[in-house]
C-alpha cells in the first residue's frame, strides 16, 4: 500500500521517488494499518512519489481513498447491473421465443441395394448394364467419350417395367419380385445401313444375358437412324461446322449485328446458334436448321435474322454440308456466295443493328424495373407445418392420409407414379406423361418448321434441380433422380423432385346453414392435399408437372407452362402469325399438348369405360296436368370397343360424363364403382392435317381409351421428332385393331391442350397464371358417401342459446406454437453431380 499526504499534493507539486514497502506499510497487517482518511478533493491525474532514506513516506502515516477509485467502483457496479438486468430479458426472451417446428414423419433415403419393384435404375445397375454391354464383342460398342459418329455406342439406358400381370402376382404376395432389368438404346453407325437398336439387359445387378427386340407396336421392324434423337457426339460435330462457317461469316456478322461467334467475349458481342426440329421435310432427311441470337439473358427474345440448314443425314462427317442459309429473309444455297453478295454494292437487304445498351437488352431479362409496389421489400406468406410433415416418404414410396403410391423418373417423359391406392385399394396401377408437343406457325425457315416432340429432347433428363421457397415450398422434401443418357457415366440431378403438403387456400368442403335472424350451424374442411413436383426445361419452355391427392379419394394431374415465348425476326413477322413483342422481334402463334396414360385399376382389372349422356326431353308434370316442361336425363352407355371409345366420341356432342368402372362389383346402393376421368383441359388439335404432326395423332382424342397391351406402353416415342412424318409409333395403330374393352383391362389416354398467342405480357417471359391445363380422376359410386369424412381437421361449429359457440375441431389444435425452419434460395446448387457407388 502506498500512504500519499495529499494536502501537500493539492498545495504544491511534489517529487516523489519509490522504496520497497514493508509489510506493515503494504497492508499485511490489517488490524495495525491506520485509519483511512476521506480525499478532500481531487487527485491530480500525474504525479510521482518519493520515499525518505529509511523507506518511510515523506508525509507520514495518513491515508485517503482516491476519488476514481470510488467512480471505478461505481462504474463496474453500473455494468454488473446492466449485465444482470441482459440476462433476465435474455432468458425472458428464450422463454418467449417459438421454437422451430418438428420435422414430422419420417423420410427414409432410398436403398440403392434393394431397389423395389417400380424404383427407376441405381447407379450400381446403370454401371452393370453399360460395362456388360461393352464388354460383348459381337455388338462392337466404343465407350460414349470415344465414339464418333460412325461408331456404335450406348446413347441411353432405362429401367424396364416388368409385365403387369408378373407385378401384380408379386404385389398380391404370390410370387416374388421380378427381376430387374434394363433397356439400352444403342446408335449403329457402323453398320449398313445405320440404324437404333434396343436390348433387353438382365438381371440386374449382375447381368448374364441381352436380347434385341423390337418393339410390336413399332410399324416398322427397323429403327431408322434419321429417326434418332441428336446426341452430344453428333452435336459436337454440328457445333464445329457451325464455328468454321461462323469465321467464314465474319465480316457479315460483325458488320451487320456488331457481333461473331469465334472471336467475341462473353456478355459481350458474342452471337448464338440454336437448332429447332424436325430435321427436314420428309421422312428419312436429316437436314438441321439453325438460327442465330444475340447472347444476352433472355436471348430467346433476340433474334438475329440469320438462319442456316446443314444436311447432315450420312454418318461421314466429309459429307455433310450447308444446304441453305437466309439472311434478312433472302435464302442462298452456299456460305461463299452470300459473303460475295454481302461485300458487294446493293447485292442483297443488309441488317444494320446498333449495339444494345442496358436498356435495350433489360427488356428480356428478369433483372425487377419499374416502379416498386412496396417502400421496402416484405416477405410474401410461407407455409407452416405447425406438427410437422404428415406423410411419409420411404425410398420412391409415399404414404399420405388414406394415400399410397410409388413413383419414378423416366428419362423421355419424366415423373411417373405406379400402384396408386386409397384406403389400401389400388385406384390406379399407372399414370405418367407420355408425350409434350408444341406445335408451331410462321413464315420464316425456322419458325414455320418448328414442331417439337419434348420427349424426343429428354423431358426426363431435362429437368431441373428446384429452388427452395419458389419452385416448391420451404417445407417441401426433395429428392433426387440419377440417369445414364447420352453419357458415359450416370449422373445426378440433385432436388430434381418435390413433394409438399399444400392448403389449397379453400374449403375441400363446408356449409353455413341460415335461417331469418340467425343460424344453426358452420361444418368444413380445408383442402389439404398433397403435390409431387418437377420441373422440366425444353429449350425457351419451362413444364411445371404436378400430381395432386387429395383427400375425397380424388387425384388431379396438372400441367403449367412458364419459360420464354420463341420469337422470330420482325421480318418473318404477318400479323397472322403473332405480335411484335418489341422492334424487330415477334412471337408466333403455337400449340401445346400434352398426353398422359391413366391405367386405373377399378376393384381390379376387370373394367369398362362407359358415357353417362346427358339430353333433355319434354314431358308433363305428373302433378299439373295439361302442363309440361323441359327436363335433363342421363343415359348409361357402355363402350363396346375401342373405335367406340376414341373417334366414336368426337362425334359425340352431347355433354356427359366419362366413367371407368367395374360391372361386378357394387357400392352398398347397387351402383357400379367407378372414377370418372374429368378433364378440365380440352384444346382442340389445331394442325392434326399437318404432315409433321402424325406422331402426335393422340392429340386428336381428348380421351381414349384401349385395352391394355404390354406392348402399347407408351403412345409416343423418342423417335417421334426426327421421323414425325412417317412415325416409328403411330397411336392410331393402338385403336384401328378395335379390340373389346368390356370387362377387361383397359387403359385411358388423356390429352389436355393450351392454344398461345403471344402478346407484349409474355415479356420477359409466360407466367404460369392462365398456363394451366388440368383433369381430375374422381371417385364416382366408389365409396358410400366422401371419405374425406374421417379427416380430423373437420371444424364444426354450432351456436349457444346463450351467446357464443360450440367449437368442435376433433381433437385439432389451430395454435401455431413454432417456426418453420428456413430453407431458401440460398440452398441452390445447380450443379450436374456424378454419382459416387
């Protein structure tokens, strides 16, 4: 301890100089220290301190406490009470505060070592199949990152269903699982002349055998090769051409467009090429048109006016040539001549774009502009799962309410679901899309060419990792889909599908029964139901594919289009064909369609298709005589065959309903149990007089309906795009053979359809609102009254006699008491993964 005298501080300035301290002075003796005087004033900020000779203080014994001690202390008080009075609202706060809601019930991944009867291929199956195939030296295959264009080579790999009747003898415990094996499609472009074959690879995991087959339902017992689809091998020679050609082109490009395709910087002034299909005019060419765009976001919407046709239809690469180029709407037969015309003075119509500054080019992007709705962003409404998920997701099997089912990923058409039951009763052993068309009209090469056939482009394969919070919701699960398609290796798509619990936003059912004055009762029930989603992008379009169950035994299947709209340069643009969407760019009328097979299962196989017609007839009022009047009457016609069921109903204008049902088996009131087949998106097939469109003649039949073939898996092909003028498979075929559809298996092919005129809206691109097509598979007769029934999120509510309510929620809580776990945007990987075994 240090004893200052610290009057004689404050009256004049002291020196000081430092002794060691005895322990006395030091303070080791408490009982012998003296008394501490209180600091009459301030004690100044700097000083120093001396000490006698003997080590005692030159001022003696007395001592002060100093003043900032006293503020130190005060102040260290202040925090320690700040501190304190943190923590109790800190813990007020953790007691307060929602915790984050459960997770729910449970979601197993899949076991890739036991996959199930429907599951699609597994790695390790993929891998099986392609090192079988390469290794059998009759078929003299080259591993696909060598192959070239006269090779043979594996283009795709796929799981093959077994027979149905060998699945349901497995499903019902009869026999075992049938072996899994796989289909290969394989180029011959080795052979002479070239051609597609498909093998038949089993069983896997361990392959000992393949087969060729062919297809019963094929017209032809050959696949052409002008028919197949355009690979990455053959794409990469397309590409290569189109460089050279492009260098050729050069001083036109640039001179015309400030833009090149072989010397440009990225986002900069770099132009596009592009090809849309079928690939000629009749069947067997392989010619290819390709257009050109500026490379901006949204470049679907730039247009360039300069087109190219390559014949590439030999499997010698020296072969192939350019057949056609037009520019500015003036059509030359070779590169050279159109360079010489375009260096020379008034020899064609020259194009003269400016370079595009931000605003020009902002129009076709989805950066936001205009003016904002909101001074600061605000979040939109999330969904809630306040108990957790309340279905079940085990591998590809999915269980919700009264619902089951599997589904899988086919890499031509995408999502499929197979043994769908309610209340443990198979409703359907399979629904899946079959084919996406998209029909289009115009003046131009390109634009009055373009048909396309999407699951010749791999709809499947083409899909798209979804965005938490937008494409499905945060609290969808996600899954993933692995393929083996134009590739040596299978990779993944991560998140490539979504399956979500949704609220409808309305009343699956309610009533409010009123009276004068009042009322005696409130019953409804939310539309809970639940959606498995992807999304798939073909080219500019973007297909959102849902299938949706809901609660009253019904499943719905819908269909949203999204994407950019295909625009054309203004020169090709009449007004019949479409509307300038900005100068020098018009998108042109088109068509989709869109077709699904629906193999219900109605209390088994045994089923027919019958049409409740509905007319009206005159009669007298039983009760008033000499009075009469106009009244509506159904009659139940059964369908006796397949022409019956398909163009026998196109003639049918009268309004009805259409039934699949079983003769034999009866509800509790003695009618026959059935689901009705409601679709909600009819568009009649505009170009079905086309020659390109004969691949898609379902499109003809907003429903037909065949007895079921194993070998009429599919009412299109992968083939379909490149031959659509003399189809590999024509569904025409599956109706022309007229078989009895009474009491025996049979199968409903569903078309929907959406007709676009392209308008300045559909800038930057189509929103899904007025894009929808859907139809509905309805219980009709099958259950004695709605099953929706039992849901124990009934709310019924009756009044008091003395004012207020009886609430009735059987046992369901609408307290929200946690928060939804954030699962964003910023989740996006986007990436293709290649699959670890």
């Amino acid at each position: 301890m240090i004893d200052v005298s610290l009057g004689s501080a404050l009256s004049r300035t002291r020196t000081y100089g430092m002794a060691p301290m005895s322990a006395k002075q030091n303070g080791a003796h408490a009982d012998t220290s003296p008394e501490i005087q209180p600091c009459p004033g301030r004690v100044p900020e700097t000083f120093t301190m001396a000490s006698s000779k003997d080590g005692s203080s030159s001022d003696g014994p007395r001592r002060c406490t100093p003043l900032f001690a006293l503020k130190v202390t005060a102040f260290v008080s202040c925090v320690l009470c700040v501190l304190f009075i943190a923590v109790i609202i800190a813990l007020a706060v953790i007691k307060l505060e929602r915790p984050t809601c459960s997770p729910g019930y449970s979601v197993i991944p899949r076991d890739l070592e036991n996959p199930r009867v429907f599951d699609g291929l597994t790695p390790r199956e993929y891998i099986s199949a392609r090192d079988y195939l390469l290794n059998v030296k009759s078929l003299n295959l080259v591993p696909f990152s060598q192959a070239s264009i006269n090779s043979s080579y594996i283009y795709m790999i796929d799981h093959l269903m077994p027979l149905k009747d060998t699945v349901l003898t497995f499903l019902q415990g009869i026999s075992k699982q049938p072996e899994r094996t796989a289909k290969a499609i394989i180029i011959r472009g080795d052979m002479t002349p070239p051609r597609v074959e498909e093998y038949i690879v089993g069983p896997l995991p361990y392959p000992t055998y393949h087969k060729l087959v062919t297809n019963p339902s094929f017209t032809k017992s050959r696949i052409p090769y002008s028919a197949k689809p355009v690979d990455k091998i053959e794409y990469d020679v397309l590409y290569s051409m189109l460089y050279n050609i492009s260098v050729d082109l050069y001083p036109l490009m640039y001179g015309s467009y400030k833009l090149s395709y072989h010397n440009c910087t990225k986002g900069v002034d770099c132009l596009l090429w592009w090809d849309i299909a079928p690939r000629g005019r009749v069947s067997g060419e392989r010619k290819t048109w390709f257009w050109s765009f500026r490379d901006v976001e949204g470049f679907y919407l730039h247009p360039l006016g300069l087109e190219i046709q390559i014949d590439h239809e030999s499997t010698h690469v020296k072969e192939w040539k350019v057949t056609k180029i037009v520019y500015n709407g003036q059509q030359f037969y070779e590169v050279d001549d159109l360079v010489t015309r375009y260096g020379g003075v008034n020899l064609l119509r020259k194009i003269n774009y400016e370079p595009l500054g931000a605003k020009e080019y902002l129009y076709s992007s989805y950066n936001r502009r205009g003016k904002s709705e909101m001074p600061d962003p605000l979040q939109g409404p999330k969904l809630v799962e306040p108990d957790g998920r309340r279905y079940r997701v085990d591998g590809q099997h999915v269980s919700y309410m009264h619902w089951d089912f599997d589904f899988k990923m086919r890499p031509s058409t995408g999502l499929q679901v197979f043994d769908v039951r309610f209340q443990e009763e198979r409703i359907a052993y399979e629904i899946s899309l079959q084919d996406a068309v998209v029909f289009y009209s115009g003046y131009g090469p390109v634009q009055g060419t373009s048909m396309y056939f999407d699951a010749s482009w791999m709809m499947g394969a083409t899909c798209n990792e979804l965005v938490p919070g937008v494409d499905c919701p945060e609290t969808a699960v996600f899954l993933d889909a692995d393929f083996l398609t134009n590739t040596q290796d299978p990779w993944r798509i991560k998140n490539s599908v979504c399956i979500f619990e949704n609220t409808g936003n309305i009343p699956l059912r309610r009533h409010y029964t009123n009276f004068p004055g009042g009322y005696s009762g409130y019953a409804g029930l939310v539309d809970y139901h639940l959606i498995v989603r992807t999304i798939t992008n073909i080219w500019n379009y973007d297909y959102i594919f849902d299938y949706i169950f809901h609660q009253n035994g019904a499943v719905q299947v819908r269909v949203s289009a999204t994407g950019y709209v295909q625009a054309t340069y203004a020169l090709y643009g009449e007004r019949k064909f479409g509307y300038p969407i900005y100068n020098d760019v018009v998108a042109n009328i088109h068509q989709h369609l869109f077709n699904y097979k629906v193999d219900l299962d109605i209390n088994g196989v045994q089923n027919s298709y019958a049409t409740l017609d509905v007319s009206t007839h005159r009669t007298e009022v039983a009760w008033s005589k000499g009075v009469h009047k106009t009244e509506m009457v159904f009659e139940k016609n059964i369908q006796e065959n397949e022409l019956d069921a398909g163009p026998g109903q196109l003639n049918n204008t009268k309004p009805k309903y259409d039934v699949i049902l079983n003769m034999d088996a009866t509800s509790k009131f003695k009618s026959e149990r059935g689901y009705r087949i409601l679709n909600h998106g009819i568009s009649k097939f505009i170009l079905q007089e086309n020659e390109a469109t004969k691949a898609a003649n379902w499109a003809k039949y907003p429903l037909a309906v065949t007895k079921y073939h194993d070998f009429e898996d599919t009412s299109s092909s992968i083939y379909a795009q490149n031959d659509p003028w003399d189809p590999l498979l024509d569904f025409d075929k599956f109706i022309q053979n007229n078989d009895s559809i009474v009491n025996t298996d049979i199968v409903a092919w569903v078309t929907m359809g959406l007709l676009h005129i392209p308008h300045t809206e559909d800038v930057p691109s189509t929103t899904t609102t007025g894009s929808q097509v859907t139809f509905y598979l309805l219980p009709f007769n099958y259950f004695t009254e709605c099953p929706s029934v039992s849901s124990p999120n009934t709310v019924k509510i009756t009044p008091k006699r003395e004012g207020g309510i009886n609430l009735n929620t059987h046992g369901t809580s609408f307290e929200s008491t946690c928060v939804q776990k954030s699962n964003g945007p910023d989740k996006y990987d986007g990436r293709l993964h290649d699959v670890e075994l």
